[in-house]
C-alpha cells in the first residue's frame, strides 16, 4: 500500500536525524493520517472511473465503502494530518501542508493534464523537508532533490500498469501521453539522476543504478517484458536503502 509505503519511509529518515521514540510515533502518525487522506480522496473521485474498467481492491467503486464514508474519512485525515504536525514547528507544519496540498490537487484534477508528475515532484521533495524542520533545522538540498527525483520516477512507474483502463477513462497526464515505452525510460532517467545525487554518501550507486537500468532497458525490449519496469523499480528501493541507512547528511 502507498500510502503505508511513504509513511515507513519517511519515519526511517527520521530515525537516521535521531527522533525519539514519541517523535517517531508522531512522524508517522502524521503522515500517515496524511496519505490516507490522499488516498481516500483519490478514490472518492475516482469512483465513477474505477467501477466502469472494473478496477480490483478499490472498495468505494465496489460499493463496500460509500461514498459518504469515504468523504468523512477524508475530512477526518487531512485535518488531523496538519494538526498533528503542529508539534514540529510552523516550518515543518507548512511543509507537510503544501506537500498534502499538491497531492490533493493531483487527485483533484492535475493527474488528467500534462503537468501530472509535478505533485509528486513537490510532495516527495516536502517529506524530507517536514522530517528536518522538525528536528530545528533546513534539508540539504541533495536530499530533497533525491527525493523529488525518486517521488517522479513513481509517478510514471506507478500508472504503467493501468495506462489502458485510464486512457478509457479519460485520464491523460504526461504518461499516458508519452506512452508506456517512453515513461518506462523516463522513470530510469529519473531514478539514475536520483542515484548521481547520491554519490556523496555512497559512490558505488552511481555505476551499480547505470548497470541495473542499461540491463533492464535492453532486456525489456522484448514485446510483453517487464524487465525495464522491475529495473526502474529496483534501482528506486536501492536509493531509498541507501539514504535511509546513510542518514540525512552525506559522509
């Protein structure tokens, strides 16, 4: 699940600034409350799509959540992100509301137009941020760049698989007008410029990220392969790895 996904992630990197055990609870529940907000929403207004292509796992289509429910969840979870964010400092809180605030308006409508990876550039790029502010000081900017490169590159992996259904149903962001061949090659530029980014911290990734994405990329030629996808993939939990068990500073 995404939003549990983001939520570990970004509690990992604030383990690594050195948050105690009721920062860290705080770090996560904040986030978390976050993502499901986002998530929810993204279903709320997506229920009409999702029902017509017949979509799996997405209860307010299938009718085992109304629509009401959903909406009441979104409306508790957002507040209760920003609220709970508060303890942090004004800084960190703004960060996290901006980041929210992009993710709900990609839900909202941004993810239909050409400009659809921009929320998660933005979003991605905030996490760090909200976690360092918390802790009284700014992110280096190497780390919310690799975050916002990493945050692109899941934007184009994340739609691959449904660019049918949403091409169906109206849906156009910058994938489905690239095409599955050229955001699969996107995604590894972006994941490779996430991995240059963090040459300072560990200078094996650079050349071990070029190796796993020229492989992917030449395999993945084959008509039905998915080899470039889990390369992309790979090379993106490989950056995550390493900035979490580096910590936010480089070495």
């Amino acid at each position: 699940m995404p939003a549990l996904a983001v939520t570990a992630i970004t509690t990992g990197l604030a383990v690594t600034v050195g948050r105690d055990a009721g920062g860290l609870a705080l770090t996560a529940a904040a986030v978390l409350a976050g993502q499901l907000s986002v998530g929810w929403l993204n279903d709320l207004v997506d229920a009409d799509r999702d029902a017509r292509v017949g979509r799996r796992g997405k209860p307010v289509a299938a009718g085992a959540i109304s629509r009401r429910t959903a909406l009441v969840a979104v409306l508790v979870s957002a507040p209760a992100a920003v609220v709970l964010s508060l303890p942090f400092g004004a800084a960190a809180t703004i960060a996290h509301l901006i980041a929210l605030g992009a993710a709900w308006a990609y839900d909202l409508g941004l993810k239909s137009g050409p400009f659809s990876v921009f929320p998660y550039a933005l979003s991605f790029g905030l996490l760090p941020a909200f976690v360092m502010f918390g802790g009284g000081r700014p992110p280096p900017v190497w780390l919310v760049l690799a975050a916002a490169l990493l945050g692109s590159a899941a934007h184009f992996v994340n739609v691959l698989p449904d660019l049918g259904d949403d091409a169906a149903t109206g849906v156009r962001g910058l994938p489905h007008r690239l095409g599955a061949a050229r955001s699969t090659a996107v995604a590894a530029c972006l994941v490779l410029a996430a991995s240059a980014t963090l040459v300072d911290v560990s200078w094996v990734i650079l050349p071990l990220a070029a190796a796993v994405l020229g492989a992917g990329l030449v395999l993945g030629r084959r008509p039905g392969s998915r080899t470039a996808f889990h390369a992309v993939v790979l090379v993106a939990l490989l950056d995550v790895a390493i900035l979490l068990s580096t910590g936010a500073q480089p070495t």
